[in-house]
C-alpha cells in the first residue's frame, strides 16, 4: 500500500493528472482487494484531508482503468467526498485476460465486494455509486438486479446500446464462437478522438500501458445481453438516479440512455450535454460536468 500527497496546482501536469486547482491537499492511496488465493484487485482510493461527507464506488468503461480517473477522485476529494476505483478484472493492474470476464453474474458479484470493502474502510458514512460507459451498464443492472442499500447512484455514457448497429454477420460469427473460445479477444473498435474533443485526453489514452483497447466474445455478448435486460427493467431501479449523456457520442447511445430514463419511476434526473463526446468528465467543460454531478449529489 502506497500513500501519496497530491497538490494540484493552475496548470498540466504529467499523466493520470490534468488540469485542476484545489485548495487543500488530497490524499491518494493505492491498495488490493483480495479476491481468491493469488488473485486481488487493483484500487485507488481519493480522499479529502479530513472527515469525508460520502464515499463513492465509481466503476470505469472498457479497456480502462482506475489511474485514468485521477482528476475526478481529486475533484469530488475536494468537494469533501472519498472515491474509490477498483480496476475490474482483465483490465489496468488487476488480474485475468485483457478484456474478459465470464458473465454478467461474476461482474455483479465484483462490485458487491468493492462496495463492502468501501464500507469496510469508511464505517457508516453515504455510499454513492458511480458508473461510466460500460460500467454504466454494470451500475443500473446492479441497481435493478441487487437493489443495494446506496444513497443515490450516478451513470454517464452507459453502454446500453451502441451509437451504431453491429454487422448482423458479426453477431451471429460470435454468438458461434462464444460456445467454443468465449474468451478469444479482439481489437474494441474504439477511436481515442471519439472520446472527447480534448486532444490531450485522447493523446493520453492512445499512449497510456494499461488501457488494451480488447474486449472478448463472451465480454461482448453479456455486456449487449445485460444492456437490453436494463432496458426493459429499468422501472425496477429502486435508487436516486442522475443520468447523464452527452448527445455528440458516437460511441454508445444516446438515444438507448434517453429511453432508459423514461420508464424510471424512482427519484431521477436525466441530464443530455450538448455536443459533448463520450468521457463526459474528460471533455473540454470537464469542470462544469463534474460541477453538476457535485451539486446533485449535494441534494441527496
């Protein structure tokens, strides 16, 4: 376990970190979760230099990892709050293959354990979840499908459906393949200048060691499976919810978010951004985004 004092300062500073200002310290510090014998989690955790208000269990998109959300966990540190972001398995520092996991089950199981060990290591205190892209997905299928005890849950960009139709071809090629080789992988497909029209955030992810830029067959088929089964119970969401899409994603849709948030019935705010790419929080107006997120979460 490592500890880190970070100041940000007016100005850009080397990879995870980007521009920001804070007027006070934040306390990053690395550390595993242990799953089985030989096999833990990498996580960061970001927090305040003083007692947190809330701690959030933010779970990230395909290809990434936690050091990628470095800016955010400063953020939301100086607005007083802890974050927490565990690298999923087959992505960043954490065990298994590049772009793989076994089941949408297995996933859900996953962020239980993340969310005890929040718990574990701050005691009694709101505990929001947060989801992006794919791990937005993941967030309202465990919303809909583990109905957990959280303050309020936040998604941005869930992969639900994508921004464009799959070949009918390639489907069929890979529901074949996932019953003999579910975990051979392939190239994701996505463009790093689709991510924001930030050119240094997609400069970054194109020569950053841990984004493998994989996804396997049976990854696909289970993250598309678990988008649809969203959709259609989405009135089953029991918690707050801010959801938030930006209308210029090329990448996942935003139309799928939109006709999410219409059969909600819980506590709910759907947020569109205009123009904006996929990574909401790494896009030019990055401060304004998290700025809203901060404020909702404020009147929870």
């Amino acid at each position: 376990m490592s500890k880190k004092w970070l100041i940000f300062v007016n100005g850009d500073l080397s990879p995870p970190f980007y521009y920001f200002h804070l007027l006070y310290p934040v306390k990053e510090t690395e550390f595993k979760i242990s799953y089985r014998e030989g096999q833990s989690f990498s996580a960061r955790e970001w927090s305040p230099d003083g007692e947190p208000r809330g701690v959030i269990v933010l779970i990230h998109g395909l290809s990434e990892h936690a050091g990628r959300y470095s800016y955010v966990g400063a953020f939301f540190a100086e607005s007083g709050y802890t974050m927490i972001v565990a690298d999923l398995r087959g992505h960043g520092m954490s065990f298994g293959k590049r772009g793989h996991f076994p089941s949408i089950a297995r996933v859900m199981d996953d962020i239980t354990l993340f969310i005890e060990e929040a718990r574990k290591r701050h005691p009694g205190l709101p505990l929001f979840l947060y989801g992006h892209s794919m791990g937005g997905n993941f967030v309202l299928n465990y919303l809909i499908r583990n109905q957990p005890e959280v303050a309020a849950a936040v998604v941005t960009s869930p992969w639900l459906r994508l921004a464009f139709a799959p070949l009918r071809y390639k489907i069929i090629l890979a529901t074949i393949v996932n019953k003999v080789f579910p975990s051979m992988t392939q190239p994701d497909g996505v463009i790093p200048s689709l991510l924001s029209h930030d050119e240094e955030v997609c400069r970054k992810y194109i020569a950053d060691p841990l984004v493998h830029s994989m996804i396997s067959v049976r990854s696909y088929l289970e993250i598309s499976l678990a988008g649809e089964y969203a959709l259609k119970h989405a009135h089953k969401v029991a918690s707050p919810l801010l959801l938030m899409h930006g209308d210029g994603d090329s990448l996942t849709s935003f139309a799928a978010t939109e006709e999410f948030s219409k059969n909600l019935t819980c506590k709910h705010t759907f947020k569109p951004w205009k123009g904006l790419f996929h990574e909401l929080h790494n896009e030019v107006e990055k401060e304004t985004v998290l700025s809203f997120i901060k404020e909702w979460i404020y009147t929870i």
